[in-house]
C-alpha cells in the first residue's frame, strides 16, 4: 500500500480544518463588527 | 517604569494589543510551516524502518503538543476567572476551546492515519489514545456546556469549573506511555535529548512553533470577536474605528 495517501490524508484534512476555522471565524468577526454598528445606530433610529 | 499588567486584563486594553500581535503570529505561523515542511519533506531522510509515512510526525506531534497545552492554558484563564472574576479571563478561556478541540481531533485523525501503516490498526483501546479521546470530549463537552447556559459570566464560571476538574487528564496523556503498557510508543523527545535524527527533530520542533503561532494567531482573532458580541454596547466598542464609520 502507497503510504503516501496517508499523509496526503494526514496533511489534507489538518489544512482544510484550519482553512475553516480561519473562514469561520472571518465570517465571526465581520458579524460581530455589524452588530456593534447595528447596535451604535439603533438608539439613533429610536 | 513598571509595566501594568493587570491593565490588559481589561477587553478595552487588550483589544488593540490582540489587533496589534495577530499578523505578527499569523505570518509566523505561516513563514515557520513553510520552512518546517522544508525541512521535514525535503531535508529530514527516510526512516528505515517506517519510510515515507513517518513525515506524519511533523503535524501528529505539534497537534498532540498543543491539545494539551491550549488545555492547560484554558484551565488556566478559568483559574484566573473564579480567582478574580476578571472579564477577558473568561472571553480567553471561550477564544481557546474551540481551537484546542481542533488540534485535539488533528492528533486523533493524524496518529490513526500513521497507526495503520505502522501498527496495522487505526485505532487500539490504549491509554494514551483513549485519555486524548477524553481530551477531546472535555473539548467538546466545555463547548456545549457554553452554547447550553445562556448568560456568559455564568457560562463562564461554569466552563472554567468543568476545565479545571479535566485539566487532570493532561498528566494521564502526557504519562500514559509510562505508567501503562501502551501500544503508542514512549516519548521521543525528553529533557536529557531526542531519539530521532536532527534534521527530523529541528523539521518537527520547526512545526510545533508553527502551530503555536497560528494558535495564538486564531485565538486572538476569536476573543476579539467575543469580545464585540459581549460588549457591543459598551463606549469602548463604539469608539472603534472599524465599528465607527
């Protein structure tokens, strides 16, 4: 058995989780920075 | 002049500093991955027994490393938390867990890609793997706990009570090999030096700095989110410049 597939599948696997991690919490961070705005403007609106 | 420490236990002080250390551990991570893949792809020789699929060391290890560590760090914000009730302690310890799962299932899913080749099984009832299957469930378990209890200073409390009762799985993972008959091999780096080539030592040491950094890179991105959706109200948040424009 080529044991390069299990690297390949060790190797792919940490890189796509932390891929997703890094997206999830750019995701996170540009919601959360909209509800401190949103919430800034709600009393304006009030 | 004596630095203040305790003015970073502040969300409104320690924002900016995080801001200010994440490209700096962001692009370490990114410069030492690249020079620790070097060295363990195309420097480090193949091992005579295990060929080619040994260079799984050079993630299995870091990611073992830092579960543990991201742990016991965790544990430790939960400490400071119950201690002094400070607000950042708990954003810290919530930043960390979900990083710390993810090395966590790394260590798992990389150590059974290695076993299979080099044990014949992906996975044995051993201590070792077993006590970090138990790692990763204190992970979760911290996690869910959080997402269950609604108000965050009590999740908070709790989270870091339920850490500091797990932190004593770390000693049982990190001894597991000695005090237990384990299908896992012993520790191959220990204080008094290394059995294993240096160029495989310094690609695998290389690496574990790498996954410190992006650790604390990802960490500091987290708690400073955290930190916008807790305190959104607060007058510090609306004087930032990305929340003011």
């Amino acid at each position: 058995m080529n044991h390069w597939y299990f690297i390949l599948g060790a190797y792919g696997v940490t890189v796509l989780l932390m891929l997703v991690e890094v997206v999830a919490l750019r995701t996170r961070r540009h919601a959360a920075v909209a509800a401190a705005q949103a919430s800034l403007e709600s009393p304006r609106k009030s | 002049m004596a630095l203040n420490w305790t003015r970073f236990a502040s969300p409104a002080s320690f924002y900016p500093l995080a801001g200010t250390m994440i490209p700096w551990f962001g692009w370490g991570a990114a410069v030492l991955t690249a020079i620790g893949l070097w060295l363990g792809f195309a420097v480090a020789p193949t091992d005579f027994q295990q060929g080619e699929v040994y260079r799984i060391i050079f993630i299995h290890v870091p990611s073992a490393w830092m579960s543990m560590f991201l742990y016991v760090v965790m544990a430790f914000w939960g400490a400071l938390l119950l201690g002094f009730n400070t607000r950042l302690s708990g954003m810290m310890a919530q930043a960390i867990a979900p990083t710390g799962a993810l090395m966590t299932f790394v260590a798992l899913w990389t150590g059974a890609l290695w076993g299979r080749p080099t044990w014949g099984t992906y996975w044995a009832w051993d201590a070792r793997m077993t006590s970090e299957l138990i790692l990763l469930f204190l992970y979760f378990g911290i996690i869910a706990l959080r997402q269950a209890i609604g108000e965050p200073r009590r999740a908070d409390r709790a989270c870091a009570v339920l850490s500091l009762v797990g932190v004593v799985n770390i000693p049982i993972i990190y001894y597991s090999v000695k005090w237990w008959n384990t299908l896992h091999q012993g520790a191959s780096v220990k204080a008094t030096g290394a059995s294993m080539e240096t160029t495989m030592l310094a690609g695998m040491l290389v690496m574990s700095f790498a996954f410190w950094f992006y650790a604390i890179a990802v960490v500091l991105v987290r708690v400073r989110a955290i930190m916008l959706e807790r305190e959104r109200g607060a007058a510090w948040v609306a004087g930032l410049p990305e929340v003011n424009r």
